[in-house]
C-alpha cells in the first residue's frame, strides 16, 4: 500500500518538473512577434517603404518593407551588391539588407528599384553602418589538425559554403514565432574576430561560439529544410538550414548529425550532439549565418524583427 502510494506521488512530482521546462522553452519562442513601428518610412508615388532599423551594423542585417499596389519585382542595390525582395503571406515585399562585416562604417546611398505593370520607381535611402568594434585572437590548432590552419583548404571550404546557399527559396519558412538560440550556455568567442591560427594564417570568424561538452543536444534556431549534413574540413560534422528567402544557419563540429539534406526541421528541433571535429581546438559549438550570400553576426540577427 505504502509502496504503490510512493510511486503515484513519484509520477506527480515529476509531470509537475517536466511540464516546466517545456514550458520556458515553448514560452521563449512560440509567441508570433508583432511587427514594430518602423523608424523611417518614404513615399514614391503609390510605392511605400518602410524601414525596421535606424542604422545596421558591420556584419547586420536591415529589414525593408515594400507596400504598393502591384509589384511584379524589387531589389535593393548597396556598393556591388544586389538584394532580392520577396512577397510574404500578402503582407508586403520584403528585403534583408546586410552591411557585409568588411564594410567600412560611414553613410552609404541605397538604392531601391520597384518594376511595376505602369514602370519603374527608384528610391534613394541613405544607410548608416556602425562600427561592430571586432578584435583579433590568437589560436593554436593541435598537431594534428594543422593541416587545417591552411589557406587553400579554407577558400575551398567557402567555396562549397557558396554552393550551398546559393539557392533562395521564394518561400519564408521560419514561421511566425522568429528565432531562438540554438542552447543556453556561455558565448567564448565572437562574430568577425581576426584571428591568427599557430601564429602563421590569419582569418576571420564567421559566427559565434559556445560552451558544449561534448553530446550537448544543438537546437535548430528557427523552422526551415536542411541544405548540408555531412563532414566538411573545418567545421567538420556540419549542418546548414535553409529558412527561405537567402536566410541560412550553420552548426559546426558535431559528435553526432541527426539529420539528412532533405529533411524538413521545426524550430527547438535537435540537429545533432556537439563535438570537437574539424578544425577545433576544443569541445565547443560553432554556429552561424548567411543572408543573401553575407555572413552575418549570428548572436545579433536574433534581435532583427523578422515578418
């Protein structure tokens, strides 16, 4: 008797706990971020703009919103680069805009070019990019991989990166809940940091990086298709999302991939187990992003208001 009334009070303690900590993840992401108050808006004829962002910064990403009666297609033009905008659940034309990391903060002209059934309207916005302040490091990679600390083997590497994300799918698949980090655990090293590998290569990191012994599930920051699963030279066990619209994100030395190229992935999913593979000094988890073919500040873009 005593027995059987221990166990039942066991279960209720724990469908107590469990729920709990479910529940702090579902509440940190589930709830659809409302659009906020645009910091600028222009009108050109019957074509309106609306800005999300007073300034971006080196490595950031602007969202622009395109409001007109037909729009058959849009871009936006920034030094030599060009940036599709795409339609989303007849909520307007949309537009990532980024300030590429090597960019020099200062004032640029960005150019917005609407096609419509009557013509052609052209807007002209000036875009202030802000110094991201990016530092430099040292690291030394074991013997065993310093192979890897080797320029050739890093642009072939970018060069399949390239490849992948290549491709924009015309769709936003991220939902409307945004995104989230992929775990909770202390960031040990930043976006666009100059760093010199055994005193001898020097490049530059693409995303942030995190405490994760080894085995600690990675969550999918946002909804989306898997582009890559496989091994690559320096990130070693890897994944790439595609959440649509030229939006990716990247997870790097894994122990363990749980997922195949192919496969359609909610957010919070786990991807794999972190790891040491590739080039690492050290158990960790290296993620990152691209948009439109850009890497971006990964830990900054979960500020960026996405629609």
């Amino acid at each position: 008797m005593y027995t059987s009334r221990w166990i039942i009070l066991l279960i209720l303690l724990v469908g107590l706990m469990l729920p709990s900590v479910a529940q702090d993840d579902i509440d940190a992401t589930a709830q659809p971020q409302p659009r906020p108050m645009p910091t600028t808006v222009l009108v050109e004829g019957d074509v309106t703009v609306e800005f999300y962002f007073a300034s971006v910064m080196q490595g950031g990403v602007g969202v622009i919103r395109l409001i007109a009666p037909e729009i058959i297609q849009a871009r936006a033009f920034l030094l030599n680069a060009e940036y599709p905008f795409g339609e989303i659940e007849d909520d307007g034309w949309y537009g990532f805009i980024v300030a590429n990391m090597d960019i020099q903060p200062r004032d640029y002209e960005l150019t917005i070019l609407v096609e419509q059934p009557e013509g052609n309207t052209s807007i002209k916005y000036m875009l202030t990019v802000d110094s991201a302040g990016y530092i430099t490091q040292n690291f030394d990679i074991p013997g065993d991989r310093s192979y890897l600390a080797d320029p050739e083997v890093e642009r072939a590497e970018f060069a399949k990166l390239d490849a992948i994300t290549e491709p924009v799918t015309q769709e936003a698949l991220w939902g409307d809940t945004g995104f989230s980090l992929p775990i909770n655990a202390e960031f040990t090293s930043g976006f666009g940091a100059y760093r010199v590998l055994n005193n001898a290569m020097q490049t530059r990191h693409t995303g942030w990086d995190q405490q994760a012994p080894v085995g600690t599930p990675i969550r999918a920051i946002g909804a989306g298709k898997v582009a890559f699963a496989g091994l690559l030279d320096i990130r070693g066990n890897y994944v790439m999302i595609d959440h649509g619209y030229g939006v990716y994100s990247g997870y790097a030395h894994f122990s363990q991939v749980h997922v195949t190229r192919g496969q359609t992935i909610a957010e919070g999913q786990i991807l794999g187990m972190s790891g040491n593979t590739g080039r690492s000094s050290g158990p960790h988890l290296h993620w990152e992003m691209i948009v439109n073919g850009e890497w971006v500040d990964s830990r900054a873009f979960m500020d960026t208001w996405m629609p």
